[in-house]
C-alpha cells in the first residue's frame, strides 16, 4: 500500500521537541491520492500548545480546537498541480503551508539531485529536508508505523493498512526559500564556512552567493541592508566574506569569479539558535496561500497591517516597523517585498513577533522595475488613488502646454507610500492617527538624505551602482520636499539681520 508518513514536530527555544501533528501521503500515483496534515489529538487538546502558525488559530480555544480538528479543511489538504512533463496527472502537492517550507529554484534542483527524486515530489522533498526546515519545524520519517496511527490518519479508524518505507533526511537537505544562489552553512573552528554532516544539527548561517550578470550583487544587498538599518529599519546582520572561505558543494555557476577577491554575503539565521530553535514563518504561510501567490493582488500592505493590529503580541508596533520598510523599499529601488519576504516569528514558541527585515536588495540596479511587489492598499482604495495622481499630472501638464494632453503622452502616475494622500488614506483604514504615520515616514526620509549618500560612497559596489543609487534617492519627491524646506529655512535664517548691539 503507497502511504507515507511524516512525523511534524516542533523545537521549543531550549530544545525540547514536541509532537504537532503527522503529514502523510497515500495513494499518490491514483487519481483520488491524498495529502494531509492530521494534528495530534494532544497538541489539538493542549492549550498550552506551542504555535505552528496563525493559520491553525482560531478567534479562541474553543475556535482553535474545532479549526484543529477539522481535517477536511482546505488549510490541511493538498491538491493536485496541473500536469507536469514528470507527471501526466499532476503532481500531489502538499497543504499550502507545508508547500511553503520546500526549497526554492536552483537549490530544489540541487536537493532533488542528491535525493534521487524529481523536483515535483513534494512529499520526497520535504523529507529530504526534514531536519533542517525553515523556523523550529521538522519533518521526520515514520518507518514503523503502528496499525491504529494508520487507520486514524487514512480512514478514521476504519480499516488496516500497511506504511511504504521513506528514506531518512539529507545531511546536505536544508530548505531555503527564494531563487538567488544560496547555501546553508555553519562557520567552523578554523573560520570556514561548511555545510552540515550531522542529521541533528541545524545550519546557522546563509551564504547568498554572486549572480552571473548581476554585478556585486552580495555587496550590493550589504549595502542595502546597511542603509535600511541607518533608516531605523531592523535588520539581519550581514558580512562579506571571501568566497575562498566557502567550503560547501553546490552546484551554481558563480562565472569563474577569482575567489581572492569575490565576496559572498553571509546571513545568520534568526530562526537559529542554541540548544534550540526559533520558530518562523513567512506571510504566504500564514495567510494559507501558495508560494507562488507570494505576489498576490488579493493581499495588500494595509490588510497586513491590519492582521497586525488584530494579534496583541504585534500590534502598532509591527505597523510602524513594516511602514519603515516600505519606505526604505520606495527610496533603494526594491520592488520585491513579496508575502515570503514578510515573516513572523516565535521567540517563547508561541506569540508572534516581527523578526529583523531580511531580503533588502537594491534591484533598481539590475532591473527596471518599479513600485512595490503588493498594493499598499486594497485595490479599490489604490485604483481611486490612481485616479487622483494622473489627474493631478493631467492638469500640470494643462498648465504647462496650454492644451490637453495627447494619447500616450502622459506617464502613468506611480502608487507612492511617500505621498501625504496615500498616508491620509493608509491612516484612515488603519484607523491610525495620520500624524503617527507622518512622524515615522519623515524620520526614514531624513536618515536617508542624510546618511545614504556618505555610506554608499564608502560602500564596494561599482561606481555606476553609486551614481545610479544616489541619483534615484535623488530623483524621490519627499527627498526633493525635505531639501527645499532645508533651503528655504536657510534662505530665510541668512536674511534676517543682524540685531544692534
């Protein structure tokens, strides 16, 4: 009989491990198989339970425990994915949470290599990874499953079935998300970065590598982070390192970079620590959404903020910590602060908090897009925005030419956080005090006018990245206001005069 079982557990923050729940698969290659979570009947029971994710919670413990229970749920089956060249029914894919935790791009490729499965084995594939997942989570095989764990998974406690053998975790199975090279390491006693060999230990450290075509792309995101940090924005701990330092099997091609002089960026992982683990999710998890609606435009920044504002442990605070990211985003050219870009995460295991901004990159610098990766606001309230920037542009144009404007001959009005009538609107469904926004908005401003432009002269990124970074800080309207009421200020101290002695 084709089932397969995955023990999920949890690591609390001093490395006690506890049972959540059992992930099985079951009749994969049949038309009706079958992919669910099942949550043990202890940690349903428990409401002392530690947090897998918001999306198991309910309202309350009662509500919690009935969502719990429910395991016909769509928040615990998978569904089948249109049919691939590997797999002419489609693959099973798992619940979209645990879907969530798979590596992503070339790294999936690299792990279902070592593991001899296709990259479309989700199931395989989050077993190869099981002990290295994302946050506290861990997925292990149940080789010797008993007839009544079974019968209570499959049928309900109605018929006997016999459990397929799964192979045990990779040494080198480590989950990261995203498609932009990347390692999981440990910095060993001689100051080398190495890859994992034990089943039990976690890697600590992301090595995100060069990119072929992308110029100092490791400086340029420590460049990033560093300036999103002189903003107010709390953020991951990164360095450049020497890739001669890099001692881990991969399979990118880096270019041929010179190892004497090519850096690669390494992250430590604040969903690491000792003897324990933190355990974390992405917003895409704990929306229920799948990895590749990370970009969805159902989801804007405002509704985030609102679920924010709804979990005690997050609130105002996690707001106005978003809102500097989003700013930081608008003034570096970043337009991928997607759903897996956003997380959240349990230092005492079970109430959320923000964790330190990760992933801020400056792609303006490789890519022409623009804006943000979701809506600011829902996409009523956005398009009515709209509406208002491009009749604005239309009149100044009016006024400017005398005439009205010919097809095409105007641009199309940018959605800006950094817009008094975007924050009115933002503080307005937030039910916020605008002032509050205002304050925190003029602050990244600030910092950014004046630090960014000494920092990225210092940074080592190409003088091209310099000009181009310091030119789009340059070209952003509230930077443009913020110089004109220093220089009026100024024009207008100069020309008091002088009181007689």
């Amino acid at each position: 009989m084709d089932l397969s079982i995955l023990e999920i557990t949890l690591l609390d923050p001093t490395g006690g491990d506890h049972l959540v729940g059992h992930l099985f698969r079951y009749g994969h290659a049949q038309p009706n198989g079958l992919i669910r979570f099942v949550p043990a009947p202890a940690y349903v029971r428990n409401p002392a339970r530690f947090t897998l994710s918001q999306l198991y919670l309910g309202t309350d413990e009662d509500g919690t425990q009935r969502l719990l229970s429910d395991i016909a749920a769509a928040e615990f089956n998978g569904l089948r994915a249109p049919p691939s060249r590997t797999d002419t029914r489609g693959p099973l894919r798992l619940p979209h949470w645990f879907q969530n935790l798979l590596p992503e791009g070339a790294f999936r490729a690299h792990i279902a290599a070592i593991r001899g499965c296709d990259e479309d084995d989700y199931f395989e594939l989050l077993a190869a990874c099981g002990t290295d997942l994302p946050g506290a989570v861990r997925a292990l095989p149940v080789n010797n499953a008993s007839n009544a764990l079974m019968q209570r998974l499959v049928t309900q406690d109605q018929d006997a079935l016999e459990a397929s053998v799964i192979e045990i975790p990779l040494a080198e199975g480590v989950s990261l998300s995203g498609v932009q090279p990347k390692l999981g390491v440990n910095l060993d006693a001689q100051g080398r970065y190495v890859a994992r060999t034990k089943l039990d230990e976690a890697t600590h450290i992301i090595a995100k590598l060069p990119v072929v075509g992308y110029p100092r792309m490791p400086e340029v995101e420590h460049l990033s982070m560093h300036l999103a940090g002189l903003a107010g924005v709390r953020v991951c701990k990164t360095s450049l390192v020497p890739l001669q330092a890099l001692s881990a099997r991969h399979s990118y091609d880096l270019g041929s970079p010179d190892p004497d002089r090519t850096m690669f960026l390494a992250v430590p992982r604040y969903d690491r620590d000792v003897p324990g683990r933190r355990h974390a999710e992405d917003l895409a998890q704990a929306l229920g959404l799948r990895p590749e609606d990370k970009y969805s435009k159902s989801v804007s920044y405002a509704a985030i903020m609102l679920l924010f504002l709804a979990i005690p442990s997050l609130g105002e605070s996690a707001v106005l910590e978003l809102l500097r990211r989003l700013a930081v985003n608008e003034l570096i050219g970043n337009p991928d602060c997607h759903l897996k870009n956003i997380g959240l995460y349990y230092p005492d295991g079970v109430n959320a908090e923000l964790p330190p901004a990760y992933d801020i990159v400056a792609h303006h610098l490789f890519t022409p897009a623009r804006g943000h990766a979701l809506y600011l606001m829902p996409k009523g309230v956005q398009d009515e925005i709209q509406e208002t920037s491009q009749r604005k542009i239309e009149r100044e144009f009016r006024q400017l030419h005398g005439r009205e404007p010919g097809a095409n001959e105007l641009p199309r009005a940018p959605i800006r956080l950094l817009n008094p009538v975007t924050i009115k609107r933002m503080a307005q469904l937030l039910q916020l005090p605008g002032k509050l926004l205002e304050t925190t908005l003029k602050h990244v401003v600030a910092a950014a006018a004046n630090e960014w432009p000494a920092a990225i002269d210092a940074s080592d990124i190409t003088p091209e990245q310099k000009q181009k970074m310091k030119d789009l800080l340059e070209e952003q309207p509230a930077v443009q206001a913020l110089r004109r009421r220093r220089e009026t200020s100024r024009s207008k101290a100069s020309s008091v005069p002088l009181r007689p002695q």
